[in-house]
C-alpha cells in the first residue's frame, strides 16, 4: 500500500519511516510513504503557502495553488483506487472500521494541514474524504496522518509479526482487549491467572474472551451497546460480573 502526504513539515514522517512496525514495512516494501511539500509547488520567491483569511479573524489559512500542484504531482501515475484525504477535526472519526474500510485502496494521499486550515475551495476541487483522529484540536494534521498510515498498515498481510495478532486486536470484533501478562509469574506478590499457565489453550481462549467482555463492559459500555452478543458471549459476561461480586 502506499501513502502520499502532502505537508509543509516531511521531516515528521522521517522518523516513522523508520522505527516500528511501520518502518519495518517501509524495509520490506510492503508500505511506500512519500512526501510533497507544498513549498516546492510556489512560484514566489518566498514560497507562500498561506494568507490571510478573508473576511479577517486571526490566523492565517493555507493557499489553494500549492496545494493543488502538490496534491497534483502526488496522484501521478495513480489508478483510480487512490483516494485523497484531508485530515481534520471536521473528518469523519477514524476507528477500527474506518482503518479496515482505509485498507482497500491500494493508493491514500493523506493532505495534512497546518495554520487555521486550508481554503475551502481546495476541500471541494481535490479532497474525497475527511478523517478526525478525535474531537481535539492540533496544531497540524501531521500526527493525525501517522495515526491513520499507522493503524492502516499494522493490518496489512505480513506487515506485523504473525497474522493473528492484528485479527486479535482490540476493536477488531467491536471489544476492549483481553489483559495480558509475561514474567516474572509473581510481582510484588501478585500472581498471573492460574489458567494462562494451563496449557489448555481453549480455556485459555475463554478466559480472554470473558476478559475482553469484561472490560469493555467496565470501561466501554457503549462498544457494548454496538455489537449483538451471542448466547455463549451473553453467558461469559454474566459469569464476570458475578465472579466480580464475590470478588468485592
Ligand atoms: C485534526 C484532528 C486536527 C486543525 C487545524 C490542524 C488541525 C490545523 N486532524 N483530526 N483532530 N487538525 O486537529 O485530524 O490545521
């Protein structure tokens, strides 16, 4: 898969090209990740990429020209399953199943934003789809692109480890994760759940999916509300919460 952003700041996506599971991928080629700065995209000797917003206000809004060029340039050589994305805190919220719908291009140009925004005339001639990271708002749209190249590429094939653990993923079925532990067996006087030492490895499954239904019921209700539980689900949640009771 590959991702072209366009961004005044392509330094910020040096780093990720070369740490992680991300980076990893870049190595092995299953990621390709370029950047276009729309500095490069100015015919003026100060290479302006913003103004003044119309109208006034503070702030200043980034130019439709560069941007354009820039957008332009990266969508090169493109076949159609490439989508230019635009994100900001206006975008649609990115979660599990918006990174799994993400997957299915072959091509994301992801056009990351800086200043008060960009010139709406821009949104409506370049820009397919909007994405938020989250009702917050950040100084560039720069971290809210590694996050989406990020959560999309740890679930392309063999991009992590072994397939399963992306299938196993929080989220991936709608639910919180399920705990985990490695050694020492005890910490401080705490001892790991007896069952992950079993060796039974369908007990073991159980024991996380009630976990997982545990804790979203705790922490997430409203994941819960999302998602149909079946009979077998229904009854392994109802065991956490009384096993809870006792436990209090
Ligand atoms: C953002 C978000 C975000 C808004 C103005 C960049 C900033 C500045 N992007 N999810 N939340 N963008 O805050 O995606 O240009």
């Amino acid at each position: 898969m590959r991702f072209d952003v366009v961004t005044l700041f392509p330094e910020v996506f040096e780093g990720s090209a070369v740490t992680g599971v991300v980076g990893r991928a870049i190595v092995d080629d299953r990621v390709q990740l370029k950047t276009w700065n729309p500095r490069d995209f100015t015919d003026d000797t100060h290479r302006t990429v913003d103004d003044r917003p119309f109208g006034g206000g503070p702030g200043m809004v980034m130019k439709v020209e560069p941007l354009q060029k820039a957008i332009q340039a990266a969508k090169e050589l493109a076949d159609d399953s490439v989508k230019v994305i635009y994100m900001s805190p206006q975008g649609r919220r990115l979660d599990q199943q918006g990174v799994k719908y993400l997957t299915g291009f072959s091509r994301l140009v992801l056009l990351a934003g800086r200043y008060e925004g960009v010139d709406e005339r821009l949104l409506e001639s370049q820009i397919d789809e909007e994405w938020s990271i989250g009702d917050f708002v950040l100084s560039g749209g720069e971290l809210p692109a590694l996050v989406l190249i990020d959560a999309v590429a740890r679930t392309l094939p063999g991009v992590l480890g072994h397939e399963c653990s992306a299938v196993e993923d929080s989220f991936v079925e709608g639910l919180l994760d399920h705990p985990h532990y490695t050694r020492p067996d005890v910490f401080e006087g705490q001892a790991i759940p007896a069952v992950l030492k079993s060796g039974d490895h369908k007990k073991i499954a159980i024991w996380r999916e009630k976990q997982a239904l545990g804790k979203t019921w705790q922490k997430r209700p409203d994941l819960l509300d999302k998602i149909e539980l079946n009979e077998h689900q229904q009854v392994l949640l109802d065991e956490f919460k009384e096993e809870l009771k006792t436990k209090d």
